[in-house]
C-alpha cells in the first residue's frame, strides 16, 4: 500500500502537468494569432466552429477552410498586444482559453479590443483548437 502522501504528491503532479501543458497551448495560440499565423494556430485541428466578424457562424469546417477565413479578418488589422486572461480545462480533455486583443483595423487609427474564444480538446499529447469565436 502507497502512504498517503505519495497518492496526494502523485495525484497534485498529474493536474498541474495537465494544466501546464493547457497554459503552454495558451501561449502557443497568442503567440500564433500576434503573428497572424492561422495554420500555427489550427494546427493538428481535425475541425474547427467559427464565429468571427465577416463570416456566417459555421458548424465544424475544415482546418484549411477555417485558417483561410481567420486569415482574411486577420490581415484587415494590426495587432497591439494578445493576453491570456484565462486558460482553464473544463474537463478531462476539454479546455478553454481567452485571448484578449488590442489592434487597430487598416486605415484607421482606432484602438479596439475584442475578447478571443478558444475551445481546445486533447488530441494524444497535444491541445488542438476546435472552437474559435470573437466577442467585444
């Protein structure tokens, strides 16, 4: 029989390399979407729901469909800053990240800021994006 405290060191180890590997997924899409790189930011997605500005909500189009509109709204703007204000998981295999932006749209000197919504599932060793929507 395993002491107690060996179970709970154990058992702390696992959801923090969890989580860990969702924070590191987080800062992978922020540093994607700085870059305007959706292929980085869709990578190993087998599908993704889309709901972006200039675009009809979708249900689950493909990867390479998604990274062609995301890179359509992408290059109308200059990024200022992306922050991880959240990456949590919701449950086993199911994670969340929120992405918040500050750019300007091309031609203007507007400030904005729009909140990025990220759903991530666990793929093998690796969190993919399958959701993406953008709110203000």
């Amino acid at each position: 029989m395993k002491p107690w405290w060996l179970v709970c060191v154990v058992g702390i180890g696992g959801t923090l390399a969890g989580q860990g590997g969702l924070d590191q997924a987080a800062a992978r899409a922020r540093s994607a979407w700085l870059a305007h790189d959706p292929a980085a930011l869709l990578a190993g997605s087998p599908g993704v729901t889309l709901e972006i500005p200039g675009a009809d909500p979708s249900s689950a189009i493909g990867r390479d469909q998604a990274g062609e509109l995301l890179g359509r709204y992408l290059r109308t703007s200059q990024e200022h800053s992306v922050d991880v204000r959240v990456a949590r998981e919701m449950a086993e295999g199911q994670g969340f990240v929120e992405l918040e932006r500050r750019f300007t749209v091309a031609g203007t000197t507007e400030q904005r800021h729009e909140t990025v919504f990220l759903g991530l599932r666990r793929r093998g060793d690796q969190w993919v994006v399958v959701e993406l929507r953008t709110g203000r």
